[in-house]
C-alpha cells in the first residue's frame, strides 16, 4: 500500500519527538528520584507497615516454639545456638504486595504555564516516593510489566532503570495482569480515556480481589480552561488538532464535559471499590503522598466516603 509523502513526515517526526522525550526523561530522572526520596523522607514511617506470618516464600522472623505446636515446625539448626526452641515464620505475601502503575503515556507529558512541571514529572515522583515509604515499612512494591514485587532498599533505582531500558508502548490505562488477592494496586494517569475502556481496567483489577486505589493527576489548565482567542489544541496521542477561533466561548461546555468525566469516574470507582483522589500539578506532591499512605492505611477495599471526598477535594484545590 502507497504511504504519501506526508504521512512518512509525521511518521518521522513521531520518531523523533518519542526519542527525544525518552531522552529528556532519563536526563531528568536523578532529580525526579532526589526530590521523591525527600519527599518520602518527611512522611513517617512504620504506621502502614502489614508485615504478618502466613504462606509466602520469604523469611520474616524466628519466634519460641509454643507448646501443643507440631515438632516439625521447629527450625533445628536456629534451637541449636541456644537453649530454647524457635519457628521460622515466613511473610505472608497477599497481604502486603502494593503494585504501583505509573502512566507514562504521551499525554502525561503536558504542562502549562500554571504548573512547573509535567503531569509525567509529578507521576513519577509520587511512585518514586510512595515505593519507598512501602519498602520502608516492610511493604513489597511491583511495577506492572515493569518490576517483580521487590523489598529492595534500593527499589527506587530499579524503577528507574527498568523505566530507561523499558521498549513497550506507552498506553493510557495499565496492561493486563493478575495481581493477588489482597495486594494494593495504585493507579497514578490522567485518566482522560474513555469511560468504557477505563471501567473495563478497573473490572479487571477488581475481579482479581485487589484493593484499587485510583489517582487522577491533572495540569491546572485542564481544571480551568484559561484559554481565550485562536488557540490551536492538539492531541498528543495521534488523535490530530483543532482549532478555536474564540477559545473563551468554548469554556462553559468544556466544564460541562469535564463535570460529567468526573462524575463517571466516581461512579466506576465506586462500582470496583476503588478509592479515588484528584490531584492537581500546581499542589504539593507530598500532600498526595500522605492522602495515599492513609487511604491505604485504612485497610479494606470501599467506596469513596464522606471523608474521603474532603481529601480528594482538597489534594485537588
């Protein structure tokens, strides 16, 4: 089939544009993981911590054999260094996986002239710090098709690598995977796809009985509409541009639209028991941070409450 002329230069400067992004993004990262680990560093450690025996592979702790418990639960070679008789527990895994999914998207990379950084930026430095507040804490954390739940120390690098070295495109909503039962999956994306394809992402994730924490992460101007005059928007993913002659008239209706957005996110959200936050670029990030590290703290997988729409309007404000 015939490519024109015109279509090889876009496909070209897509080309170009991706590369440069992905370069642009990896010189950034150092920064993005400093300011992440300092905002990690003021958030207090040890309140979310779940850490409990049960079935799992990895070690946790020795603890004195009681009586009445099977002999074969005695770790021999642990009793021999002293006098007393101890079990070897390990971790109990469901309980205490948190998957964190980032949005690195095209459209993560906009920025107005009413925030300082990207919605991509800001995306990553709350993974950044969120993983390392729950590594801290004695949480395992996993990046879908990205990084294997990890305890490292070290977790923030890994992500890091695993983001420079990563070829898969970019979607908008998070890959199909099936996380275990119990384990926590934080959505951070801007959450602009269709409604459809997003209640298909959050039926996914609940039928796999994970706790869904959705994060919404806007640029101001995407709550606001401060346009006014000729403005030329485009679509960042392909979708191509228009144009507004006096982009003013078209506020009211773009409010309206974003209202109804919103309004069938919340509904979604309640329909998998997924928690959701709005959070504005212009705000804090460690603001978001905390509002995350207490709903996951709540324990239980529920509809947005009372409460808990007063944190979302106010991670939002």
């Amino acid at each position: 089939m015939a490519i024109e002329p015109n279509a090889l230069k876009l496909e070209a400067d897509a080309v170009r544009h991706a590369s440069g992004e992905s370069r642009s993004l990896a010189s950034s990262l150092p920064r993005l993981m400093l300011e992440s680990r300092r905002i990690a560093a003021t958030v207090i450690h040890g309140l979310h911590g779940r850490r409990r025996s049960g079935s799992g592979e990895n070690f946790w702790q020795y603890r004195r054999f009681l009586s009445g418990e099977p002999a074969r639960r005695v770790d021999w070679r642990r009793s021999a260094r002293d006098d007393n008789l101890y079990v070897r527990e390990q971790e109990w895994e469901a309980a205490h996986t948190v998957w964190i999914w980032p949005d690195r998207s095209p459209s993560m990379n906009f920025v107005s002239s009413l925030a300082s950084e990207t919605k991509l930026e800001r995306t990553l430095v709350i993974a950044f710090a969120l993983a390392e507040i729950l590594v801290e804490g004695g949480e395992r954390v996993g990046v879908p098709g990205l990084l294997r739940p990890t305890a490292s120390r070290n977790v923030i690098d890994k992500i890091g690598q695993g983001i420079i070295h990563d070829t898969a495109q970019r979607t908008s909503l998070p890959p199909g995977f099936a996380p275990a039962p119990l384990s926590e999956v934080v959505l951070l994306s801007d959450f602009w796809s269709p409604i459809p394809d997003f209640r298909r992402a959050l039926a996914q994730l609940s039928g796999a009985h994970a706790r869904i924490h959705v994060v919404q992460i806007v640029d101001p101007a995407e709550e606001s509409f401060p346009y006014s005059g000729r403005v030329e928007f485009l679509e960042p993913e392909g979708a191509g541009s228009i144009t507004a002659g006096r982009a003013e008239t078209w506020r009211s209706d773009y409010l309206e639209k974003l209202s109804a957005h919103r309004a069938a996110m919340r509904e979604e959200a309640d329909r998998a028991h997924a928690s959701l936050i709005i959070h504005r670029t212009d705000r804090p990030a460690s603001e978001l941070v905390l509002a995350l590290h207490a709903r996951m703290g709540e324990g239980g997988n529920i509809p947005v409450s009372a409460p808990a729409r007063s944190a979302q309007a106010e991670a939002s404000a």
